[in-house]
C-alpha cells in the first residue's frame, strides 16, 4: 500500500475547506491530518466548529471530525505534522499572501485557493489542462525567497473554468483567437457561507461581483503565458471583455462566450471534434481526479444546464453546448462548470496531484 501525504487545510471551517475535506475522503494519495481556520475556531474539535455551518451533502468524515482545529496563524503547529497544505484562507489579501509565504519559508508547500498570489510573477496559476508548464516556475520562486521544500501554486478564479478550457483546446490545434466576449451567469455558493442574501438573489439577477469582471479578463493572459527567465509573462494578444453576474442557482457556473478567430477559422464541425478528442497532461498521467474527458460536447439544443449538468465527471469535466455562428464575432458557445468542485476544491487537488506526480511534492 502507497503511503498517502499528509495534509493540511488553512480555512477548514470555510466553504472551500469544508469542500476539500468532503472530496479528499478516501482519496488515494492525500489524506487529511491538519485542520486550521481563525483564531475563533482554534481548540475546538473540528465537528464543534462547523456545527451549524456544515454545508456538504455528505456527513463530516470520520477521520476528521475529532481533529482539534489549530490556529492558521500559528505556522510553527504545522511544521512536521504535514507534508503540504491546501489553503482556503478567507482573509485579507495581504494577509493571506504573507501568511502563504510563511508557510512556504517553512519547507510547508502551499496549494492554494485564495487570489492573493494570482499576481504574483513567479507564482503558477495553474489549470493542469492548459498550462501544467508553468509549475517549472516553482525552482525560481524558491530560489528568489532562499526556500527549500516550501512553494506557492495557485489555482484561478473559478468562473473562467466555465470556459477557458474548450477555448485553449482551439488555440491548441493551430486556431489563433483575437477576441472573446463573456457573459458569466455564476452560483450564490460562489460567494461562500452564509454568502448572498437571499432577499438580494431570489427572484433576481445582480449584475455585479466586485472584482470578478477584472479576473475574468486578467487571469487567463496569465495562464496562456509563457515561463521567460524567472517570470511568468502574460499573453495580452487575447482581447477580452466580460460581464459576471450573480444568479439564483446553488452550484455551478454558466458561461457565454463569443470567439473571434484570426485568419484562420475552423468549422463547426471542426471545432467539436476538437473538444471531442480533446485531452492533456493529467489524462495521460491518469491522475485521481483528472475527468476522463474535460470538455463534453452536449448536442441538445437548450444544454448544459447547472442542475442538470454541472456533476459531469464528478464535477470536473466543462461541459459546452449551443455551439452556432456568431453575428458579430466568428463563433460562440455555452460552457458550465461545478464552481466548488471544478473551480474550487477540486481544482486545487488536481493540481496537488499534478504536482506530486511531478515530483514536487514528497
């Protein structure tokens, strides 16, 4: 039997965190040795501290339960009782940066779902599909800071998983893109707990999530990038223009999108036996949570929906659909992923997964 790394969550108690320690259940490679959330938390037993706020459809598991939740400021009561962590921190951006780094400085190597570091230029924001590369970053990162074992990988923002995927599978097979203009149609559980108001969602649309427009048009120049020297440089030839909306549905994000090719355009056709026969790195390494086939063409004419939809692949497939001309641009789609499984727990242990199969993570 393999030895499974041990592993910690920064933010347990959270949404995310409570995401992670429902999938990492009976997970192959990782299990779950260290729970750590706010000082408000801290010596409590984990089933104490979400008693109330346990929002998974699945009870807690029982190896966690009974763990005392540590402190996640405390970084010295994580060293030796981990291998790496999974962080879920909800915090202030430059707290949760310099928190980060501190595990990182302590040989603790930080897998992580915050934004705080997406910035960062010799941080790899990783979907494993499309720029699995970029973890060879990780050398400079820990050259610049004197670390030895520890590191930063983040995972980005979870609407662009609705998307990105089927779009690089076109840029991969020859198909320069110009242009892309998104309408994003995202779940409340997007926001965490107790998140939207229900008197602000029901029965309503609210057509801004602060910060989320900005993402949306930024992270993807970051992941199509490329490693020159010790940073990671951003692709700005993609023009793209997003509007993100919050929307009455519990899980998964609802994505339309419009492409303008360059002087090469492929067909309709073309472009679905592209994302049919579409597969990549964690595929070939047939990871644990890698899904069979990321990107799952729908032919009915009024899919993919969220509910119906958004567990393809237990939640980490991007299903599209309503593939058509567009009147303005060349072509566009419909593209839904599950936000808190494929964009955001799950996202991040595919990318521990890639990581270890790479060797980083030990």
């Amino acid at each position: 039997m393999v030895k499974k790394l041990r592993v910690g969550i920064l933010g347990a108690t959270g949404m995310v965190g409570q995401n992670y320690i429902q999938l990492l259940d009976n997970h192959p490679w990782f299990e779950v040795v260290y729970v750590a959330a706010s000082p408000s938390s801290a010596g409590k037993k984990y089933s104490d501290a979400v008693q109330g706020k346990w929002q998974m459809s699945k009870s807690i598991p029982s190896n966690v339960k009974d763990l005392i939740v540590k402190d996640a400021n405390k970084v010295n009561d994580a060293k030796g009782k981990v291998d790496f962590v999974f962080s879920a921190l909800e915090i202030d951006k430059e707290l949760t940066r310099a928190l980060e780094d501190e595990y990182a400085k302590n040989d603790i190597p930080v897998i992580s779902n915050a934004s705080a570091h997406r910035g960062t230029y010799d941080v790899p924001m990783i979907i494993p599909e499309i720029n699995h590369n970029h973890i060879e970053i990780i050398k400079s990162q820990q050259k610049r800071h004197g670390w030895k074992k520890g590191f930063v990988v983040v995972k980005p923002n979870c609407s662009i998983q609705s998307y990105l995927t089927p779009v690089y599978s076109l840029i991969n097979a020859g198909y320069e893109i110009k242009r892309i203009f998104i309408t994003t149609m995202q779940a409340v559980s997007g926001a965490g707990y107790p998140g939207v108001a229900s008197l602000d969602i029901i029965d309503n649309v609210v057509p801004l999530i602060k910060g989320e427009e900005e993402k949306t048009e930024n992270e993807p120049q970051k992941i199509f990038g490329k490693i020159i020297g010790d940073k990671i440089v951003s692709d700005t030839s993609i023009k793209i223009s997003a509007h993100c909306n919050r929307v009455p549905v519990i899980d998964g994000h609802t994505a339309c999108v419009s492409l303008e090719f360059g002087s090469k355009k492929p067909s309709i056709d073309e472009i679905k036996k592209i994302w049919k026969n579409f597969k990549s790195v964690p595929q070939e390494l047939n990871l644990p949570f890698a899904p069979t086939n990321p990107i799952v063409y729908m032919e009915e004419e009024n899919r993919p929906q969220p509910r119906k939809d958004r567990d393809l692949h237990k939640g980490m497939a991007v299903s599209v659909g309503r593939l058509r001309v567009c009147n303005v641009f060349d072509i566009r789609f419909v593209g839904l992923s599950h936000n808190t499984i494929r964009g955001a727990a799950g996202g991040g242990i595919l990318n521990a997964e890639l990581l270890k199969a790479k060797g980083y993570l030990k």
